[in-house]
C-alpha cells in the first residue's frame, strides 16, 4: 500500500487558508486520495476523497496533479473548530476500506 | 440517522482480565473494521468484516484478540488475557458496499481501554 508524506504540524489563524500538501510516490493506479480529519476524543472523519484533477465539497477542496503522486487539501477561512489532525490516505485497498494511517498533520488555527 | 456507536467509552482493567468492546456499525453497513491506537502510534487496522465474515484479519496482533459480528449486525472484539501493551483507543468503522469501490468509512468515537 502506498506510503503517504505530510506536514507534522502547521499554524494558521483565523479566516486564512490553509493547505495541507501530502506526498505519495508510489501510489497505485487503483487508488484514491482520501482525507480524514480527527478531533481529539473522536474518531476520523471523512473530508473528501478525489481521484485526479480537483474535487470540491461544502468542506474543503482537494488538488491532485496529472501525475497523482501528491496531492493537497486546501481549507477555505479556516475557524478555530478546524484545529485538528488531518491525515491523508491512499487507498481503499481493493475497494475497501482497510485505511493506513500516518502521523497526519496537526493544525492549529489561532485566533 | 445514528452514526457508528461504541461501547464502553472507557474501560480500565487490570493485567489478565478479560473485556469485550462492541461496536454497533450504521445500518445497512455490511463492511465493518475495527482500528486501534496506541500510545504514541499511528492508528492501525486490525480486521475488517463483510456482513458476518472475515474478510482481513491481518491486523490482529495475537490470538488474545477475538473479533465477532454474529448475524452480520454488531461486532464485538474480546481481549483475553489483557496485558498492558494492549492499551490504547479501538476504533470501530462502517461503510455501505458498492460496485466499484466502498463508500467511505465512517468512524466511531472509539473506546479508550487502559490495562494496569
């Protein structure tokens, strides 16, 4: 399974946005680009998953270039509820969802 | 429409006793996983369902650990004998079969079980 490289940790403020690129090399051409978000004492959340191009939801905004080996996460005027960790996943492995976790990236907006 | 619950929320034991986590998917889920992190690391897979069957238990770290989902509904994942190691939040998720691919997985609050 493809291995995913992203940001430890990032600051923003309010009302700025925030892109969260993540790198994944070896990505297989069956996969797609997931990413959850995780407040603390919660399970992961599903933000948005896209394929290739540019996918947009009410939530964010995902970049992926014509070559997919990276990808980027782009949050519009970020609030402080948006201070969590965000991973980014490739996958699911032969549709489904048996998810490899990283580190992910932990955001903190600040007022 | 209620989410993915799981229960306890907490459990604190002590080494060499016996718990059970359960986990109620969103109805309609036929795929249900159970994830577990422990301190300090990544969460990681331990099995996944489909309806009543295993589909990958590759994650499942020894043969102290039992997972069940009986009638393809409810999962539950015993532990017996705990040991310390075992520590750590155990997420459940569902997602909905589909032809191509899953949808996505939709996450439980997890249990936090601390083995002393």
């Amino acid at each position: 399974l493809a291995k995913t490289t992203q940001p430890i940790s990032m600051d923003s403020y309010e009302g700025q946005e925030v892109n969260i690129t993540c790198s994944h090399n070896n990505i297989a051409t069956n996969d797609y680009i997931t990413w959850y978000q995780q407040f603390p004492s919660q399970g992961p959340r599903f933000i948005i998953q896209g394929y290739k191009t540019k996918v947009t939801n009410e939530v964010a905004s995902l970049f992926i270039p014509a070559d997919r080996k990276s990808s980027t996460l782009s949050l519009p005027r970020v609030s402080l509820s948006d201070t969590a960790v965000y991973y980014c996943l490739v996958g699911p492995s032969g549709g489904y969802n048996k998810l490899i976790f990283g580190a992910g990236t932990r955001l903190a907006v600040h007022p | 429409e209620a989410g993915v619950t799981q229960f306890p929320s907490h459990s604190v034991i002590e080494k060499g006793q016996t718990v059970t986590l359960r986990c109620d998917p969103i109805s309609g889920h036929d795929n249900l996983y159970w994830y577990r992190r422990v301190m300090g690391k990544e969460i990681k897979f331990l099995l996944h369902f489909v309806k009543e069957s295993k589909q990958d238990e590759s994650g499942m770290p020894n043969n102290r650990f039992l997972a069940e989902r009986t009638g393809g509904t409810y999962s539950t994942l015993k532990v017996q004998p705990a040991e310390l190691e075992d520590s750590g939040v155990y997420f459940c998720a569902s997602s909905q079969a589909g032809q191509v691919r899953d949808t996505e997985a939709f996450f439980g609050q997890g249990t936090r079980l601390t083995v002393v």
